[in-house]
C-alpha cells in the first residue's frame, strides 16, 4: 500500500455555493427555487441569475435589454417556472 499511498490522498473541495447554497445573500433565492420546485406545477426550472431573470421581461428597472421575445421564441410551448 505505501506504493500508492499518495494516490489514496483526498483534499476537501472548498466550499462553492454554486453547488451547495451557503448561507447568505444566495441563501433567499435558493429557498424561493426550493419552493417553487416543491409545486411540481412546470415543465422545466430554470435555475440562474440575473441572465435568467431577465427573460421574463422586455426592459430592466436599470435599462438593461430583456430577453423575454428570445424566451418566448423558444419556449413559449413549455410551461417554466420562475420563483
């Protein structure tokens, strides 16, 4: 065994709220998908950020271009969910 005593090795991964929701600022939104997830009332989840979120409009409070003609245009048939 001692051969291979450093293939046997593991680190622990540091902690990445993309894969485990830390406590924090992200800690509401992921509570909000978790529910919503939960309805089971939707074809599709799209779980993202401020790129997803902004599909379901055409213009932002701050001006930013929506992409909700881009959205409809390929998903107008599925019933998606949005927290």
């Amino acid at each position: 065994m001692k051969k291979y005593a450093s293939l046997l090795v593991l680190q622990v991964p540091r902690d990445n709220p993309c894969i485990c929701p830390a406590a924090g600022i992200r800690a509401r939104r992921h509570d909000a998908f978790v529910e919503t997830a939960k309805t089971g009332d939707f074809d599709i989840l799209f779980y993202g950020d401020s790129i997803t979120d902004l599909w379901n409009v055409e213009i932002d409070p701050a001006g930013n271009p929506g992409g909700k003609g881009v959205f409809n245009k390929y998903f107008s048939d599925v019933k998606a969910a949005t927290p």
